[in-house]
C-alpha cells in the first residue's frame, strides 16, 4: 500500500513548524523593533503557540495510542504462544511420560 503525502502526522508536523517559525519571527520583530501593532496584532504569536501546544498533545496522545495497541496486540501474541506451549508440553507428556 502506498503512503499518502499528506497524511494527518505530516499536517500536524507543518503546522508545529509554521506556528513555531510564526513565534520565532516575532520575537525577533519585537526585539528589533521592527514590530509596533495594535493589542489585537499581539494575540498572534500566543494563537501559534497555542497551536503548537496543541499538536503537540495531539502527537504525544497518537504516539500512547500507538504503544497501547502494540502492547494489548503484545499480550494477545504472549497468550497464544502460552496455550501453544501447554499443548506442546501436554502432548510431551502423553508421549513419555511426566516432564518434570
């Protein structure tokens, strides 16, 4: 099956990067001086903050999805190796005898 390009993780990577460069550039903006903007203009860079928070959780919260998936196919995997070998140390037994 072929990986689409633009998938959820790739949206949420570019979205991280964009707001995280939109943040960047006005700091330095405000350092410099360059940036002299209304109050309403001064909500920009904690909205892309805000957003980078955002997909952050949404990345941490995919990636324990992720590993509780592998975990619970983990345990179904341990279960059916477990009744195997008991079926395989029954039949040694029938076989010859007593194990241990």
């Amino acid at each position: 099956m072929k990986k689409q390009w633009l998938n959820t993780d790739r949206i949420l990577t570019i979205a991280f990067w964009v707001s995280l460069s939109i943040f960047i550039g006005w700091a330095l903006g405000k350092m410099f001086g360059l940036i002299r903007s209304p109050e309403i203009i001064e909500f920009i860079p904690y909205v892309a903050v805000g957003i980078s928070i955002g997909v952050a959780y949404q990345k941490v919260t995919g990636m324990i999805s992720s590993i509780n998936k592998r975990t619970i196919k983990l345990e179904k995997d341990f279960e059916e190796t477990s009744r195997k070998l008991i079926r395989i140390e029954t039949r040694c037994e029938e076989r010859h005898g007593k194990i241990r």
